[in-house]
C-alpha cells in the first residue's frame, strides 16, 4: 500500500465481496482501524447509485474488479481468500456457494479462515431465501414499534437501527471474535450474522424491563420512548428542537431551573400528569429559538442539547473540539471510531473506484489471477 497503514488490524487482510448496506460499512470499519481491506467489485455493480467518490463506505479501501460469473473470477476470489484472514459476503444464502466461493471452498484453501455471512433474515430459517431491507427486519423484532409517538405510526430512524448496529457492527464484533479463535487454535469458521438476531440482541435491556413490569408493551408510555415528559424533544419559537434527557432528579431539578419552571409544576413522579407537565414543559421551550435555549443550557448537566441536522452536526463545538468528523479529499466525514491510544485509526484513503487498485492488490497479494479493467467510467 501507498499509504502507512496503522490502527490496531494493522497486518489484517480482509476481502469483501461487493454489496450494498451493512457489509461494506462493516468493512468500512474494519479498514478504519487499520487492516488491508480489498473489495471485489462486479463489472457492472452493485452500488448505491452515487459517484463512488462520495460512498464514504468506501474509504480506505482498495478495489478490484472481479467477474464472478466468468470462468476465472471464482479462482481469482479463491487466491485472495488464501490470503486473507477474513472474507465477508452479504448475498442471499446459498449464492456464493452456487459460484463457488462459499466457505467450505474458500476453507478448503485457507482453514484459517473467516468466513462472515451478513444477512437480513439469517442462514436459515422459514424467511431465510426472502428479500428485505432494514425496516422490515426491525419490525419484526419490536424494535421499529419502539420509536414513534403513542397516537401515530412508528418510524424508522434510517437504516442506522438494523442495517448497522444490529447488523454491521454485529458482524463486526463476529469476525472479530472468531479472528481471535483462528489465531489462537489455527481454525477457522462461518459467522452467521443476520439482521434479526442482532436488532433482537439490541433490546435486552428493555425486554429485561418489560419482564420486571418496568416497561409497557406500547409506544410512548414508557421512560425511555418519549412517553416521559423530561425524556424527549421539545419544539423552539423558530421551530427547530431541543432533547432533553434530564432523567435523574438532581439533572432534572437543575432542568426546571434553567428552564424557568422552578415554581408549582406537575408532579414528575405521577405519570397520570405527565400530559400536564409535558404542555407546561412545551409552552416554555416555545418561548426562545433553538440558540437561545442551547446558550441557556450551555456547561449544565441538565442534560438538554439542540437538535442538529446532518449538516449542522460537525460544527457542533464539542464534535469539533474533538474531531468527532474530520475532512479528508474534501468530503467532510465521521472519523474513525472508537479511539486506541496507542494504534489510533485514521482516514487513510478516499472511497474506493471499483477496479482502480487491481494491479496494486495482484502485486501486494501476491494474486496473479487478478487482470486489470479497463472497462467503465470511474477508473
């Protein structure tokens, strides 16, 4: 590589097999904290329908272009699974093995292998052939029936919610882990990790709640759902938002003084006056505009914070004291996360073009195989 690699995969090798969603943002994030990760892009995608320059998911990667339906491309993928520590595949299931890239023909020619499956629905199961995207996964799990007010349909927060935290970053944590068997015992296996399974694992602590009769089985009547008045958002005079957190009493003591409330309100303790509290609550955050409120709570551990658009949120003085997002090729970006003191990830290189980095990869990999494409218009 051109670039010095550092962070702690530093010496990694991952391959990736070109998707869309949670796989490459899984990857995303392993070559984050530093290893070599090479996707195998296909002559004619898949993509997001954007100029690669932009997929952010992308960065600091390197990318070939494989055929994987031509007779050479599944040997190709096979060389660099004998080199890899670690494959990831996001296809149905089934589809790698029908090309022959599946694990135990990549296992076969590198038993120290990871082999990280990501799905929505799993390897098996009565939906496991189905299509489906993140909003369907995380209604199944009573995830999506989490968010929403009382009165109104849910809805879902993106695709942070299944795609990522319940499937990346599980994945992640996967691969990881099963890398960490592989060293030790010379093995190496299949990560299944679906979706599902993930966003499920997400609510353990309120089915803990909901098992302790702590949490209702209902949208909006509970601490952490905006069910309580002195846990949401509150709309400003220029009709932006304030959150508001302010859960323990000495936080929420603090709130109400900030506030101007500090006089006779509804009893917080109460939930049947909790409408009553939320309206007094509302009428006094209507008063000021989202500065003048986000000044008034400034350095107070009242547990309030403006509401910021994706565009506002890198100048946020503490995101920017931090470095929270950082530039690099122009784009404006989350930086790497989380932080290791002494192998710090870093931007290292923009969004891979597919095909742009063949011939380095043949030559650092060792994977003769590889030919470069001369066909497309992002090279």
């Amino acid at each position: 590589m051109t670039e010095t690699a550092n962070g702690p995969l530093t010496g990694v090798r991952v391959v990736e097999l070109a998707g869309i969603g949670p796989a490459p943002f899984a990857a995303m994030l392993l070559a984050d904290l530093g290893a070599d990760v090479v996707r195998v892009d296909r002559p004619d995608g898949p993509g997001l329908h954007i100029d690669p320059r932009h997929d952010l998911t992308n960065r600091n990667k390197r990318s070939v272009i494989v055929d994987l339906k031509s007779a050479d491309g599944p040997p190709a993928v096979l060389d660099l699974a004998e080199r890899a520590d670690i494959l990831l595949e996001g296809f149905r299931p089934g589809v790698t093995e029908r090309l022959g890239i599946g694990p135990e023909a990549c296992l076969a020619r590198n038993p120290r292998l990871v082999y990280g499956r990501m799905t929505g629905w799993g390897q098996e199961g009565p939906l496991a052939d189905t299509a489906g995207h993140d909003i369907a996964y995380i209604a199944v799990t009573g995830a999506l029936a989490l968010a929403g007010p009382a009165d109104g349909p849910p809805y879902a927060p993106a695709n942070l919610l299944g795609d990522f935290a319940g499937g990346s970053l599980y994945l992640v944590v996967g691969v990881l882990a099963a890398l960490q068997h592989a060293r030790a015992t010379g093995t190496g296996q299949v990560v299944d990790a679906a979706i599902v399974d993930g966003t499920a694992h997400l609510t353990a602590l309120v089915h803990g709640m909901l098992a302790a009769g702590a949490w209702q089985d209902r949208r909006g009547a509970n601490l952490l759902d905006g069910g309580a008045p002195f846990y949401g958002t509150y709309e400003t005079a220029d009709g932006l938002h304030m959150a508001v957190g302010a859960l323990e009493k000495r936080f929420y003591a603090e709130f109400l003084d900030r506030l101007g409330l500090t006089g006779e309100v509804p009893d917080r303790d109460d939930p049947a006056r909790w409408d009553a509290l939320r309206t007094a609550v509302a009428v006094r955050f209507k008063q000021r505009t989202r500065a003048e409120w986000t000044a008034v709570f400034a350095h107070s551990d009242a547990c309030v914070a403006p509401v910021l658009s994706l565009r506002e949120a890198p100048g946020h003085p503490h995101l920017a004291a931090r470095g929270t997002f950082v530039e690099h090729g122009g784009l404006t970006q989350p930086a790497p996360a989380p932080r290791f003191s002494a192998t710090p990830g870093s931007v290292r290189r923009p969004p891979a073009r597919p095909g742009a980095d063949t011939a380095e990869v043949a030559r650092d990999w060792d994977v003769r195989g590889l030919a470069p494409h001369r066909k497309g218009p992002h090279r």
